[in-house]
C-alpha cells in the first residue's frame, strides 16, 4: 500500500502496522526515519521484556548492534524525489543523519543511554544475525554484561522495492500473496520482500541469573564464512555455507549429533533451498537424517537485514516453548531436499541444540548455535 506497483511483476509485499505514538514520544517521530524507529522501538521493546530498565543497562556498559541491508536507503529515495519535485531547499535537513546504515544503532544508544559498543552491521540478509552473533562474543569475552543487537529494515519503496524485482529474486505470485513465499516448496519462485524489526537483550548467564531474568536460550556459538563466488547466487555446492555451521559447532564445543534442529534461511528463492540442505548435510554428515529443519520467511516474509533477528527470536522461543515452527505454504517440497522438514503447523518438541542459519547477497553465511535455558 506505501506506493503503485502495478507496474512492477511483483505486488505484494509484508507490510508493519506500526502506530509510532505507542513507543516513542512526538520529539522522537520528529527526527527519525522509519528504519530508525523499528529499530529504537524494537529495543525497548526488548528492554521491557527483559526486565532491565535503560538506566541498569547503561550501568552495565551495554552497547547496541544493529544490522540492516539498506538503512535509511527508503528515506533517501523519498527525498530524492522532494528534491526533483521542490528543489534542495525542500529536502529535509535529516536526510544526512538517516540514510547511513549506522543511524540505527546510533538511534538506539541515544534513545537508551547505551554508552557501550555500538556497531552496525551492513552484510545483506545476514546482517541482523551476524550483529547479534558479533554482540553475544562480546559479552562471552567478558567485556560487557548486557548488549542489545538485532536488525532492522524498512525498504518498501518504489526504486528500492522495484531493484529487487529487477533481478528477479521476489515472488509473483501476485493472485495468491498469502501462499507466495513458501521456502522449501517445489513451486516457489522468490521470497515476499518485508519489513521489521527485531532487537535482543544478550546477557551474560549468570548477571541473568542473578537477578532473576527469564532466560529463553543460550546462545553458545557463531560461525562466518563467504562464498566468494557470486553476489546474488549461493555457491552450489554449499562448502562456505557448511564451513560456518562447522564453525560455529565448533565455537559452541558441540557435536552435529546434538543437533535436533535447524532453523533455516530458507529465502524461498529458487536456488536456496537444494544449496542449503545440501550445506546441512555437509556439516551434519549421516546425523543430518535425524535433524528437522524448518523456515519460517512463509509466515513473516523477508525483511532483509532484519530477518535474521526475526529468526533468532523464534528459535529462542522454540527452545523456550518446545515448539519447533512449520513451514508455512508447504505443499509439494522440493525433492532436492531430502531433509526432515517441518511441515505447516509446526511440531511440539522440546530439543537442547539447534542451529540458525542465514545467508546474503555477497556470498555471506552466518550460523548460530543455540541451546535451551538451563
């Protein structure tokens, strides 16, 4: 609904409704963009959940980490077209302290008071995931008690919206958009462009511990790694994107034969899903028949930078809650997928270790290793 895109072979995409007044104050809506608001909103959000207050997070050194593909990219192209329109006089004087992809986590630390680190992480589809993975070293090296790290995207506008259905990587599915995004599926043919935002409280265990947090899981390991094959396309077969559930395996000191569960990237592009159960198999070996794997983009579409967070947050939850997610719209799964995967619905099972994966543009893999609060 933000513009016409009639014109473009993609129509639909994963709208927020988003009343900023129910978590930020008028000065607030004022001086950011609509990427920094996800982004300063979803971290109180994730204050209040946590229990600590912004003044006990400041006290603790926290920091902020926010990852997102395009910034305030949106913004810009907004007033790139006052410009053409109105003229330079007309533009409005943020546009400089909105559009770099660091606004957000700088927004985050202002809003809050975080004096601690703050970076923002720009690596595509991956950068939400790797901001939390980057923050949580952080916090098991010792250098900070608390962090707070997520994602953010807000890209639905014309140009930016239209780039991607240029190089053909979103769905037009347009006579069925709740079924369009369907990772896994045999039919799918590209991922439903969202927005969002997702922000976590990291903690360390026993600062948590001690003053009686509600912990949802452990996050144990984080493995990196890059294609260095393609921008767009995935490396066939799947050697990087194993390297970094390997890796992060290894960063956690766990087995593959602890592993019940991946939560996938699972984009719902054409190429995703043969590449990314073959990287699963490359890291699991002969355990990967045993593991369930699922993608979730059916259910919340994907927002870029921000859907690595989004994820993470879910697998948290499914530890916490002992419920693994289901793949929305999966109807005839792809064949080259031999993996157990999780159906519509989900599955209520109580696993210990679980791998997170997610992929981007320019050939970067993140993998994250979570366990169930103990």
């Amino acid at each position: 609904t933000r513009f016409d895109a009639s014109a473009l072979p993609s129509q639909m995409a994963a709208e927020v409704e988003f009343d900023p007044l129910t978590l930020l104050d008028q000065r607030e809506i004022r001086r950011l963009d609509r990427y920094s608001m996800f982004a300063v909103a979803a971290a109180k959000m994730a204050l209040e959940d946590s229990g600590l207050t912004a003044a006990e997070a400041a006290a603790c050194n926290a920091g902020a980490y926010i990852g997102s593909a395009l910034g305030g990219t949106a913004f810009g192209e907004e007033q790139h077209k006052i410009y053409i329109e109105r003229g330079p006089r007309a533009v409005s004087p943020l546009l400089a302290l909105s559009v770099f992809g660091g606004a957000g986590s700088s927004n985050v630390a202002m809003n809050l008071g975080l004096t601690g680190p703050g970076l923002a992480y720009g690596n595509s589809c991956a950068a939400g995931a790797l901001a939390i993975g980057e923050a949580a070293r952080l916090v098991a090296d010792g250098r900070v008690d608390v962090m707070l790290a997520g994602g953010a995207e807000a890209p639905l506008a014309p140009l930016t919206f239209g780039a991607f259905a240029l190089i053909r990587v979103l769905s037009t599915r347009n006579d069925d958009p709740q079924t369009a995004s369907r990772p896994f599926d045999g039919e799918r043919d590209g991922f439903v462009m969202g927005e969002g935002a997702a922000v976590l409280v990291l903690e360390n265990l026993e600062h948590a511990r001690a003053r009686g947090a509600r912990i949802y899981a452990t996050i144990l390991g984080h493995g990196v790694t890059n294609d260095a094959h393609h921008m767009t396309q995935p490396r066939p077969d799947g050697v990087c994107a194993a390297r970094a559930m390997t890796e992060a395996l290894r960063d956690a000191g766990v087995a593959p034969e602890a592993i019940s569960y991946v939560n996938a990237h699972g984009s719902s592009t054409v190429l995703n899903a043969s590449t990314e159960c073959r990287a699963v198999r490359l890291a699991l070996g002969d355990h990967a028949d045993h593991v369930s794997i699922s993608g979730t983009k059916g259910l919340h579409g994907h927002s870029l930078g921000a859907t690595g967070a989004i994820e993470l947050a879910v697998a948290a939850m499914a530890l916490q809650r002992g419920h693994l997610p289901g793949t929305a719209n999966l109807q005839s799964r792809d064949t080259a997928c031999d993996l157990d995967v999780i159906p519509p619905g989900g599955r209520d099972e109580q696993v210990e270790y679980l791998l997170a994966n997610s992929f981007g543009f320019g050939g970067i893999n993140t993998s994250l290793v979570l366990s169930a609060a103990s």
